[in-house]
C-alpha cells in the first residue's frame, strides 16, 4: 500500500491512504490520524489500511479525492531518530578524495552510519531553505526505510523483517560548513539543515520482485534544472544493503518502530555515468583558477528526484524542490 502525510496546520500533518497510481488519497481518519501511530501498533493498524487501499484502487472507496504531492508534509515528519548510512562506497571515497582525507578504515567491512535531525523533515514539494548561497547547498539523492522494532543483536537477515516502509530521500548538506565542524572533531550537525522525502512511502509488496535481499532493483533518476544528471540501478549500485545498515544500527541497542534509516547518496559507480550531488560532480572536474567548473546551488534552481516501477509510473512520486534565495533577515 502507499501512505503519505497532508498538511493541516499541525506538526504530524493527518495520515492517508494514496491509490497505486497516485491519482486519488483518501483519509485514514477512522483507523489513524497519524503515521507514527501505524507503525507502533502495525499488526493491528496495517491489515485495515490494506483494505481501505484495496478499496481505493478499486474505486470503492466513497470519499476519495485528488491526490496532490504538493500538500504532502514528509510520509512521517517527524522521527524519533534518523540515521544516514554509506551503502555507496563509490560516493564515500569520492568525498574523501576530493577533501584529501584518508579512508576511513573499515569502509569496506561495514556501512557508516551518523544521525541526522529528525525533528522536521521538509515535504516533497517544500523549498530548500539555507541561510546563503555561499554554503555550498547541495543535494544527495537516496532511499529510506522506516521500521518497526528491531530488537538489538538482530541480524541483517532478520534486520529485513522489521523494514515496514521505502521513501525516496534528498539529503541536503551545507558544504561551505563541513571543513569547520571537521576541524572541531564532531560528525555534520549545522551543514545538515534538514532531509526531504517522497511524498508517499510505500511498503516492500508495491515492489514485488524488484525489492530482493535488501535492495530495490530499479531506477534512480536525479533531475538538476531540468537536465538529468544521474540514472543509476538502485540495487546494483548499492554495495550494503538495508539490512546491514540496520543491523549496523542496533548491535548494541533496540531500534524502536518509527526509525529512519536512509541509504545516503545512492549514483553510478561509473562516475562518468552520472552523479548524485554537486560535490561528486566537483570532485570528477579539472580546477579552473583553483576551483571546479560547477558551483552549488544557486537561487531559483531545481531539484527533481524520483523512481518509476517497472510499469512506468512513478513509485513514491517525485522530490522536486527549488531552492529560492537566501534567507531574508
């Protein structure tokens, strides 16, 4: 079934059920209000929403209306943690390459992992909001998962079986920033402003056989102004996959159901088949007066992100956001 959040004044937006080709939503009101409160009682909330779905797409469904991406909050907007891994070693190297920082050791034995604020996610549709150009905004496009409890110790095997939900991610990260909070010996905190998602989150039997072994078999296609930029086959350019990253997460502790857990950027090892973010794009490129050709972002430039099922259409629609200027003080 596919989920999404609408925006209504309050911070937990109000939950619906979205038909597969994401014509038509209807409200969820009866069973729940909010996201978070199917994912804490999932055996019980789940089947009911599953039929309301069926009816939907079935056009049963009395009170259906037009569904709009562009009144959607994130699928949960907000999460009692998020985390973001590294399961594209390709883009992990990269990044230190182009700062001339060594690899971090063990990058190849097990996914990197940091937090990320979780305390409100921008909608698909929602501007990118930074302070200045001069920041270096850039975008990174990947995947996300929400669970359900996963109990600590578990396996990556067993770690699958507590995913309940995919969304398309656009983590953007303040470059400008980075070198300071590196500098000072702590993880991204101010060069992280906030993560957008897809405006749907779908469960893993939408994907029928593209959903195997912890990845998705299908397209993810990054659009910067209106040019494709990147088009990479999420399952085979991932080097961990969702089951590692969560199994990474809770080896020590219990992973409570609402987490998110995103991919990071997820693009094409072959570098000259595309990218995922400007800083990738800029590490590839001959400086021109000590700098690279392309600049980050820049006021009045898009971003659309997205990735259609086998059928065609678009599975979790699309993150197309703008960024508008600096922030007015």
């Amino acid at each position: 079934m596919k989920l999404a959040t609408l925006k209504d004044g309050s911070r937990d937006g109000q939950l619906v059920v979205v038909s597969r080709d994401l014509a038509t939503a209807h409200y969820a009101t009866g069973i729940a209000q909010r996201l978070q409160q199917v994912l804490d009682d999932w055996g019980f909330l789940s089947p009911q929403l599953q039929d309301l779905y069926d009816s939907l797409n079935a056009g049963r469904a009395r009170h259906a209306f037009p569904f709009d991406p562009r009144q959607c909050m994130a699928p949960l907007p907000r999460a009692y943690q998020c985390l973001e891994g590294r399961a594209c070693l390709q883009q992990a190297v990269r990044e230190c390459q182009a700062r001339g920082a060594e690899l971090p050791e063990g990058l190849c034995r097990a996914p990197l992992l940091q937090q990320a604020a979780s305390d409100a996610f921008w909608g698909a549709c929602d501007d990118i909001v930074a302070p200045s150009e001069a920041m270096g905004i850039d975008f990174g496009a990947g995947l996300a998962v929400v669970t359900g409890d996963v109990l600590r110790g578990s396996t990556p095997a067993q770690a699958l079986d507590g995913i309940r939900l995919l969304m398309l991610a656009n983590t953007v990260a303040l470059r400008s920033l980075e070198p300071l909070e590196r500098e000072r010996g702590q993880g991204p905190l101010q060069s992280r402003p906030a993560t957008a998602f897809s405006p749907v989150a779908v469960t893993l039997d939408e994907l029928g056989a593209t959903w195997e072994q912890g990845r998705v078999h299908l397209t993810l296609q990054t659009i910067w102004n209106g040019r494709k930029i990147g088009l990479c086959d999420a399952g085979q350019d991932m080097d961990f996959h969702f089951g590692q990253l969560i199994a990474q997460a809770c080896q020590t502790r219990h992973l409570r159901a609402g987490s998110i857990v995103c991919s990071g950027p997820v693009g094409p090892k072959d570098a000259a088949k595309g990218y995922v973010s400007i800083a990738e794009k800029r590490c590839q490129e001959t400086l021109q007066d000590g700098q690279p050709a392309t600049g980050y972002l820049q006021a009045g430039d898009t971003v659309r992100i997205e990735m259609k099922g086998k059928d065609g259409h678009s599975l979790c629609g699309a993150i197309e956001q703008v960024f508008p200027g600096d922030i007015q003080s």
